[in-house]
C-alpha cells in the first residue's frame, strides 16, 4: 500500500482499510470472509475497523479468528465503544470483552462510536487511563459534528483525539464544508465510513452515473475504485470499504494506485456538488 496517513502522533497507516460491519453474522459465510479479510491484509489493507457493536460482538470475533497467527504487530486494530458504555462503569469491562474477542491485549485506536449521555470529559478521562494501562494506543471519535469536536477540543486531553470517523462518499460531502476544514486546521484525520456508499444502498444509482463510469473506464478501474480514489485525495484521509469477498476486497486495495486528475475531480464536482452551506452530518 503506498497511501499512508499521518495520526497527530506520527503514526503512519495505510490509507485504505477494511471495514467488518455485517460480517461475522452469518457462520455459512465465515470462511469467503475469513478469505476476503485475509487478501485484503495482504494487500496492505492492515488497518481493520470495528466495534462492539458490530453483530454484538461477532464481528470482533470474526477478525480474532482471521488474525490468529498473524504478526500482531503488522495491524492496526480499530475498534468503537457504545456510548452507554463510555463512562467509568462500564467502558474498562468493554474494551476488555473486545480484546478478548480479537484475541489480542491493546487496540491500536478505541472510539467513541458516537456521542451520548455521559460527558466527554469523563470518556476522555477513561480513554487516557486505557492509553496509561497500556490497552488501547490512543483514542478517538466517531459521528462527531463541528460542534461536537469543539467541545472535545474544550475538556482536559480532548486534543489527544487521534481521528474523526464520519461517513463521507461522493454523493455526502457535507462534512467539506466546515467539518472538515476544521479537522484539517486542527490536524485531526478524517476515517471515512460507507466510503463506498454501502455499494450505492445510499445513492440510487450512483454506481451507474455516466461521470463515475467514464473516468472508471478511462483508467480500466471499477467504479467502487474511484469513490475510494475520491475518498482519498487529499492525503489525510483514511477509507475503511466493507467487503465480504475476495474479489471485492482485491479491488478495493486496488484503488491505491488510482490518482484522479483535476479535470476528473472537476467533471464529479459538477455532477456531485460539493456544499455551499451547512450541512448536518451524515448518520447510518
Ligand atoms: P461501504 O460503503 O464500505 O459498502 C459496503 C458494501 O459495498 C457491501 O455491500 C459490499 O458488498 C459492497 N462492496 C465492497 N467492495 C465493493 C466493490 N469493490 N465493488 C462493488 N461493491 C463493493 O459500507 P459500510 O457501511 O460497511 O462502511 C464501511 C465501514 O465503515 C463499516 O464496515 C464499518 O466498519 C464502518 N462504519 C462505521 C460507522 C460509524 O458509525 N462509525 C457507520 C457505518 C460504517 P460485498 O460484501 O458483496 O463486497
């Protein structure tokens, strides 16, 4: 994988991940996910997203039984807690449960898979004594709004915060607006999610826009390929694509090597507009 991120702590990791929502679900399909999971790792997409609540657990399962004798070291485990469990009675006993499930004893990054009832402070109070007890790396958030990181940004260790993971496709740039430049200017990464449009259940017929097919063509690439290419342009932002196949997952990592010229990011400018005001985020 060529694409690499740079987190605030310097941390490299690879632009283009593998999402696991659904997967783990269904026992019949274990393996071809198992498969898919695998070929994605070995094309470089070592970063594996996640949660707790993915499948009730199962997801976390799935990637614990793929990884099973892999070099630890060689991945980046992402994974989310819910926000009823982000306070001091429950978030210890949770990420513990999603370590186990891994079958590993740290994440590389723990999120708050949105926001909730508990205060942010006290989340973040329990996320750095994670980080001090060596179980997670670092920390970050999900599903968070302008305003949201700006509170974050106001409680003590708030700005520990590794990434923002929100959805952003083609056809949902809102986030360009103001979130975005906001993560920028405070050099929070973004983790796109649904990079693929959940493979366009969330734009009718995205997959068949004349735009998206002609500049898929023109580089012998599939169409999921330039979304994530788009996902990617900027050099900060990491895509986590979900795929239960091989073929797929291949394809995905694929994607890597595509640049979009300007020309062609202007062609989906005119075709996907990018927002001219304030646009609320986005939610699955
Ligand atoms: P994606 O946008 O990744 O789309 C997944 C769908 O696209 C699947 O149906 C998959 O089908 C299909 N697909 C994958 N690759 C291709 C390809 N090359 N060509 C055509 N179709 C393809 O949706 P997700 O909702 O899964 O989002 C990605 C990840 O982001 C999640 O898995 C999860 O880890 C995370 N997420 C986080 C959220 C949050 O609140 N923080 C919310 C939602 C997602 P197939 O299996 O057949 O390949």
């Amino acid at each position: 994988m060529n694409r690499t991120v740079m987190l605030p702590d310097g941390t490299s990791v690879p632009a283009l991940g593998q999402g696991t929502w659904f997967l783990g679900e269904k026992k019949f399909q274990e393996e071809q996910e198992k498969e898919a999971l695998t070929s994605g790792i070995q094309a470089g997409m070592t970063l594996i997203d996640t949660a707790e609540m993915y499948g009730s657990g199962k997801a976390e399962e799935l990637i614990g039984r793929t990884i099973r004798g892999m070099d630890r070291s060689q991945l980046f485990l992402v994974s989310k807690v819910y926000p009823h469990n982000a306070g001091r009675k429950n978030i210890f006993k949770s990420c513990m449960a999603s370590l186990e499930r891994m079958g590993t004893d740290y994440l590389d990054i723990y999120l708050l898979h949105w926001r909730g009832g508990i205060p942010l402070s006290e989340t973040v109070a329990c996320m750095e004594q994670l980080k001090k007890e060596g179980k997670i790396r670092r920390w970050g958030v999900s599903n968070f709004d302008t305003d949201d990181m700006e509170e974050l940004w106001s409680v003590p260790g708030g700005k520990n915060c590794a990434v923002n993971q929100v959805l952003y496709h083609v056809a949902s740039r809102g986030i360009e607006y103001d979130l975005l430049p906001w993560m920028r200017e405070h050099h929070v990464p973004l983790m796109a999610y649904c990079p693929l449009a959940q493979g366009g259940d969330l734009r009718r017929g995205l997959y068949q826009s004349a735009v998206l097919n002609k500049i898929a063509d023109a580089h012998g690439a599939a169409v999921a390929q330039v979304l994530l290419a788009f996902a990617l342009r900027d050099g900060n932002t990491i895509a986590i694509p979900r795929s239960s196949k091989k073929e797929h997952t291949l394809d995905n990592a694929g994607a890597d090597g595509l640049v979009l010229t300007e020309a062609e990011l202007a062609a989906i400018d005119r075709e996907f507009a990018p927002p001219s005001r304030k646009v609320y985020l986005d939610i699955v």
